[in-house]
C-alpha cells in the first residue's frame, strides 16, 4: 500500500571514451535518449551499472529509489509471465519499460531479411541489473557516460565530479515528455478507442500541462526520487477532494459523496490497473452494518484480464468531478449513515494472479503436444470442463490456499487424499472370494492424474495369519496415461475425470489358508521420470552428464507412497 510509482534520477560511473552524446557539442533528445533497447556501451563495467555502486555518492537517491515501485519493476509477477527465450517477443514488450537497458535481456534483436525481427541469445545479459527494474543506469547511463539534469548553479552546464566520471546535463530530465517514455503507449495499446497508457496525453490536455506544471513537480519533489503515486496514500489524499451533501427526504436517508479531482495531473485514477471502491452505509449504536442499506460504486477502468472488453470506464479527469448517490429507507436502528473509500491500486493483477488462466499459461500446452488424438498437457480445459471450471472454483483455491505458495500436487499424500474418495463392496460368490474397490475423483478439479507422469498402482491379494501375500492371489491394475519414452504411443490412458469413478474388481479362488483380504493404492508420481531416466543412463551416451541422471534417478524412482490399503476379514 506505500510503495511508490515511476521514474528514476541518479548518477553513475563512466570510465569508457566519449561518444557522440559526450563530444563537445554533441546533442541528443529526449527520443533519442529513450531509444530501445537502451545501450549503456560494452566498455563500461557492468558493476558500475549497479544501483549500489551509485549509492556511494548518491545515498539519498538510492534509498528513495530502493523504496519505490520502480526497483520492483522486474518482480516476481512480471517473471512469473515470462519466458524470455521460449517466448522473447513477449518478453521484448514488457521489458521495453520494465526493463529498458540491453544488458537487462536474455535475448538480443537484429533485423530479419523480411524486416521482421530476428532474436538471439545475449551474451552481455545480466541477472543481477535486470532485477534491479528501472534503476538509476535506466535514466542515467548512456553509451558509456552519466546524463543528467540541468545543475541548479546555471554557470555550471558539464562538470566532472569526484567520483570520476563525466556528465553532461540536460533540461528534458524535468520535462514531462521524459516520464512519457513510459507513460504514454500510443501503438497497438488500445480498448474501446481509448490507450490504455495514456498518462502523457491527459497530462497536456490539463491545466498542468498548459501551465508546465510536470509530472516531476509532484512525483519527484525536490528532485527526490520517490515517485509516488496511487500506491501511497498520503499522495492520493493531497491531490483528491471530498465534499457531502445530506439530501434526506421522508422516510428515507440520503446523501451526495462528491469525490473531485481537484490535484491529480491526470485521470483519477489513469490505469486500468487500480480501482476505487465507494461504499456507503448505516450503523446501528454498536457500529454494525444494517441489512439493506450497503451501496456500493466504482471509480476506475475496469477491463477484463485479455484486455479484450471494457467493463466500465468511470475515472475522473483533472478538475471533474463523480458524484455518488446514496439513499435508502430509514430504520430505527439507524445510528450513523458511513461513507467509505478504498483505493485497491493493483486490482487488476490481483485479479489476474487470482485467474486459472494464470495457470494455464504453463498448465495448458495446445500447439504441437497431442498424442493419440489428446493433448499431452491439457489440465486447464479439464478444469474448464468441470464442475470447477464452472463454479468458479480455480487452481490457486485447493494449490495455493489462502494465497500461500504451497503448490502442492500429486507428490503430496495429503493433498492427493483429500480429493479422491474409497469405496468397498463385498461380492464373494460361492468358492471365490470377491469384492470391488471404487476409486472417485470426488475433489481433484481436472483428471487424476492429469499428467502423464505419475501412475496409480492399484493391488488386491489375500495374506495368511503371518500376513505373507497368497501365491495366485495378487491382482493388479493402473489409474494414469502411460506413453512410451519417445512420447510416440499411448498403452493406456485410465485417468479419472473429475466426479467420476474407477472400479477395480478382485475375484478369486478361495483358499484354507486365507485370513485377509488387502487393497492397496499406491501412487508413483514421476514413474515416466522414473523410466526415462533409468533408460538414459543404461544407454551410455558420453554426452549425457551421468552424475546428474543417476541423481534425478534416485529422487524419481523415490518419491512413491502409500495412498491407500485396507485390510478385510475373509470371514467376516
């Protein structure tokens, strides 16, 4: 809730030799300046690109910066959606801003023959500097010097500071146009004829932007690199005005909330990602809500998770105003009438995170994954398809329970417990001893299992009074997809859907020495692992790394357990 918004200030080493921006005269923009991929020059070390190496003069700034959303900007939501060399186009677009330095991506571009773009691996790539987002070399470093804002002794316009680098100053850095790098997505970023980023555009049309009142006046007072915004709420309470009106009539209780823009630069809020919630209400002497008199409404843009549809569009643009009606029947237990407003700045990706289709991105392969005419990887639209699906009832519900990162799956016995259910029905006939176990999918959202990874090894036998298993009594059945190593087969697919069941029927020749019958489930969550890798390792292929296979051999064919046995008296 109090951490900050966009743009980054500080300064930072430069060893290399003067470029075009650093030669006496030399000019550069501002578009010039946000040219992307951003080239911070190979000959500069990449330590001095580090937001702790500018901290050694530059504390203030790195410790306002340290607190804000701009060194969060490459987190574990922006990751967790990536993957740079199997997907870098998308990767490419979200680290335009996220991540705007070249030394910050896995891959690297250069122009196809056909105009298209052609990527390959980076070998300047830096784990550590893409973790650190937007940091002071996003703004500062420019082939191989330190930019900068103007100096406030205006006789000074290029100096060389004791850290030992050259700088040269430039008045964009406190113009607006600098943060619309960012700010203002003005390609392909469209819904319902409105950017989605349009931050800049608002801006201008504004009052502050006729008046040149900048972006940096607000979010970076004082030059401090805070950039805060909708996240703080002391930064919304100073640009936003609420005035009340009572309007009750008869028999019935109202009142006017009228929220203004009466400070903010832009539309309250801009994005789509944040959403403010009205509610009003009334209260009997002990602060309790009444029934019936909760209303609620929305300031915000609200879009769905694809970005395909416009739910509503309510925000307020500078010096606007929503108004906010509230009435309903009096009671006698009315004691006080409560307007409150919440301001839930990451809505969206709540939302988002929250959604199977988070899930789905690693959890539903459709392109080039079938076999036998099904997909290999098909456990979102087995949910789909399910009571679950639609219900509503998603992954991170029974697989991250109160958002905890539990992730917990077929190698948790207690997890795997929990969804599936066990039935027993006596049916011995005669001379023979038999009975049927019924295995359902009474909790498991998609198929058990859903992967072709596991197996579930169902066993009935008999045992005598020492309990050794009965020769010619123990029978055997699998509940899983088996395919062959090279993915080329399928030998059976015995996967229970959800709420639906698997019966396996025990029938055999009854014996003197009998004293028990015993059901056992087990399951082997990495058999196809399991095989896999013994089947390497027997090929003696020189190019495979045998230390390792022998390892993940060990942990595959390990990690089976007991689900289930019961035990029956022949007798009984």
């Amino acid at each position: 809730m109090y951490s900050q918004m966009f743009l980054i200030l500080a300064f930072i080493l430069s060893l290399s030799p003067a470029s075009p921006l650093f030669a006496e005269g030399g000019e550069a923009g501002v578009n010039e300046h946000w040219k992307r991929p951003v080239n911070t020059c190979s000959s500069m070390p990449v330590e001095g690109l580090y937001p702790e190496f500018c901290a050694t003069c530059h504390r203030e700034q790195y410790e306002n910066w340290r607190e804000s959303l701009h060194s969060k900007s490459v987190g574990p939501g922006l990751i967790g959606q990536l993957s740079p060399i199997a997907d870098p186009q998308t990767a490419d677009s979200c680290y335009y801003c996220h991540a705007p330095l070249a030394i910050q991506s896995e891959v690297i571009t250069s122009e196809g023959g056909s105009g298209t773009k052609d990527y390959m691996p980076n070998k300047s790539f830096n784990e550590k500097l893409k973790s650190s987002g937007v940091s002071c070399s996003s703004c500062h470093v420019r082939d191989g010097g330190v930019v900068g804002p103007t100096s406030s002794n205006s006789d000074v316009q290029r100096t060389t500071v004791k850290a030992g680098h050259t700088s040269v100053q430039k008045g964009f850095f406190e113009e607006a146009e600098f943060c619309a790098a960012c700010h203002q997505l003005d390609e392909g970023f469209d819904l319902n004829g409105k950017l989605l980023v349009n931050t800049y555009n608002e801006w201008k049309e504004s009052k502050y932007g006729k008046t040149g009142i900048t972006c940096q006046n607000c979010h970076m007072p004082g030059r401090r690199h805070l950039f805060r915004g909708i996240h703080d709420p002391e930064m919304v309470k100073s640009g936003i005005t609420f005035e009340i009106e009572r309007a009750s009539t008869g028999n019935r209780v109202g009142a006017k909330l009228k929220i203004t823009n009466s400070g903010v630069g832009h539309y309250f809020p801009t994005y789509t990602t944040p959403l403010v919630v009205i509610k009003g209400f009334m209260t009997d002497a002990k602060g309790n809500v009444l029934r019936g008199t909760l209303k609620e409404a929305n300031v915000g843009r609200k879009v769905t998770l694809d970005l395909s549809k416009e739910i509503f569009d309510t925000r307020i643009p500078p010096h606007k105003s929503y108004e906010f009606d509230y009435a309903v029947k009096s009671t006698l237990k009315a004691e006080m009438l409560v307007f409150e407003v919440r301001v839930f700045p990451d809505e969206f990706y709540s939302r988002f995170f929250e959604s199977i289709e988070f899930c789905a991105a690693c959890h539903q392969l459709d392109e080039g994954f079938d076999l036998n005419g099904k997909l290999l990887v098909n456990t979102y639209n087995e949910w789909k398809e399910s009571k679950y699906g639609k219900t509503g009832i998603t992954c991170q519900n029974c697989h991250m329970p109160g958002r905890r990162h539990l992730f917990r799956g077929i190698h948790d016995p207690e997890m795997v417990k929990s969804g599936i259910t066990f039935e027993i029905e006596r049916a011995s006939t005669g001379n023979r001893v038999g009975a049927k176990l019924k295995i359902t999918n009474s909790g498991v959202g998609h198929y058990f299992p859903t992967y072709t990874t596991p197996l579930v090894v169902i066993k009935g036998f008999m045992t005598d009074a020492k309990g050794n298993v009965l020769r010619g009594t123990l029978k055997e059945a699998n509940v899983g997809r088996k395919v062959t190593l090279d993915l080329s087969k399928e030998i059976f697919d015995t996967r229970i859907p959800p709420h639906k069941s698997y019966e396996f029927d025990y029938a055999v020749k009854s014996t003197l020495k009998a004293e028990m019958l015993v059901f056992e489930v087990r399951v082997f969550p990495d058999e196809f692992y399991s095989r896999f890798f013994e089947s390497i390792i027997k090929g003696h292929d020189p190019a495979m790394k045998k230390a390792e296979l022998k390892e993940a051999f060990r942990n595959t064919s390990g990690s089976g357990y007991l689900l289930f046995k019961k035990e029956i008296p022949i007798n009984q």
